[in-house]
C-alpha cells in the first residue's frame, strides 16, 4: 500500500512469501522495516525517502502507522514489527549474516538458538564504526558474497543501516538485507517487545526511552511533530480517490 510518500505490505503472509521467494531464487533484495523514526525521516529527507522506495518490500514497524492508516482508509491493519521479523527468520533454516552491533551480541543471539536446539548457519562480518560515507563498500560485500547468505541482518540503527544497505546493494550477489535497527536487543533480552495492546497501541518504546532517553525522546518528539500533518495529507488523497 502507497501510505505517507512510501509503500508498506502490511499484510504478514504477503510478506513473508516474498520475501522467501527471493530466497528460493538466489536473488538479491532489501527490506526497510518502517518504524515511526523511518517514516519521519522519509518526509523531509528525500534522498533517504527514495532509498525506502526503492525497496523490494517494507513492512510496518509501529503500531501508530497501522493506526494511523486504519483510522484514514477504515483497513484492519497491523504491525509486523522488527523484534517478531528477526525472531520468525532467525530460527529458520537459512544461510544468516549478522553485520553491525557487537560481537558479545551476536554470540548471545548464537547461544539462544543453540539453547532452542536448534543448528543454523550464523556469521557475523564485523564493520568498523564509521560514518556511512567511509565503509570500504566493494571490501565488506567481497566477505558477504563468499559466504553465499540467504539473509543478511544489517543492525546500525536508521537512518545509517538504510544507507548502508543503498550503498553495498550494488556489490551484493544474493540474499535478503533487512535494515533491522535494535531487533538483535529484543532477541536476547536486552529489551522486551511489549505485545499488550491500548486500543491498537503498542508501547514497545518505553522501554527504550528508559535506557536511551536523549536519542529516544528526540525521535519521539520529531514523530509527534511530524504526524499532524503526514495524517492530513493522507487523509485528503484518501478523500480524493474516493471521489
């Protein structure tokens, strides 16, 4: 669905077929998961708007989008969040490449699949902390081609893992890329993913807020300002079409 200047599949199975599709295929593709910080950035950063656009698929990371487009188009919408994204594929038994966070992370993600009993093929590719403009792009995909993944996990936080993804895309042989953001967190422990729900709402970044009140309250504070009137303009397409 084409919802505030991007499209969103917010339909779960539609998802999920796609993108096992690219993997049945061996193609390459990327994935945006489109949370409320995403979707702040892509109304006034254009460059950053058509990098979302250009993805093969997005889904919907945030209750208040899917409220938001129930609200305008009378849908039944909801979010298919990246914690419940990472957690559905991670058990499966595919070709992983875990890139970004730490390496402590990436063996606590290794140690919970064993603990579930389950063999899968994890590899980390270590990336420096660097600005996105300074990543040896042609280098780092060299690592990923020769490990032939099925998906490929890039955890920088937006908006930076988008760009990363833009950026390697072109080097890129195979595999899914998600831009996943905090998901390998949510997957140790490290943070919960709240699935109690206030009247469609879920508040999975409370928690957040606690432990990263600087950066979280900023991104909040600019999804607030921003929502008024990304919700007018979609209502008034939405009216339009009806006509």
């Amino acid at each position: 669905m084409n919802v505030f200047n991007i499209h969103i599949e917010f339909d779960s199975k539609v998802f999920c077929k796609a993108v096992e599709d690219y993997i049945a295929r061996k193609v390459k593709a990327y994935v945006c998961v489109v949370d409320a910080n995403v979707i702040t950035i892509s109304q006034k950063d254009l460059k950053y708007r058509e990098i979302v656009k250009a993805a093969n698929i997005n889904t919907c990371d945030g209750s208040s989008i899917s409220k938001m487009v129930n609200s305008i188009y009378g849908t039944q919408y909801s979010a298919f969040n990246g914690p419940e994204l990472f957690e559905y594929y991670i058990e499966r038994p595919y070709k992983h490449v875990l890139m970004g966070n730490t390496k402590k992370k990436v063996e606590q993600i290794k140690a919970k699949v064993a603990e579930k009993g389950l063999e899968l093929d994890l590899t980390h590719v270590d990336v420096p902390f660097v600005p996105v403009e300074e990543f040896d792009y042609p280098a780092i995909a060299n690592q990923i081609n020769a490990l032939k993944p099925d998906i490929v996990w890039v955890s920088l936080g937006a908006p930076k893992q988008e760009r990363f993804i833009s950026n390697i895309f072109p080097y890129i042989e195979q595999g899914v890329l998600f831009g996943i953001g905090a998901a390998f967190n949510f997957y140790t422990g490290d943070l919960h993913n709240n699935k109690k729900e206030i009247r469609g709402l879920r508040f999975i970044w409370l928690e957040r807020i606690f432990k990263e009140p600087k950066k979280q309250l900023s991104r909040v504070g600019k999804f607030l300002l921003a929502m008024p009137k990304m919700y007018w303009d979609e209502r008034c397409k939405a009216m339009a079409m009806r006509k």
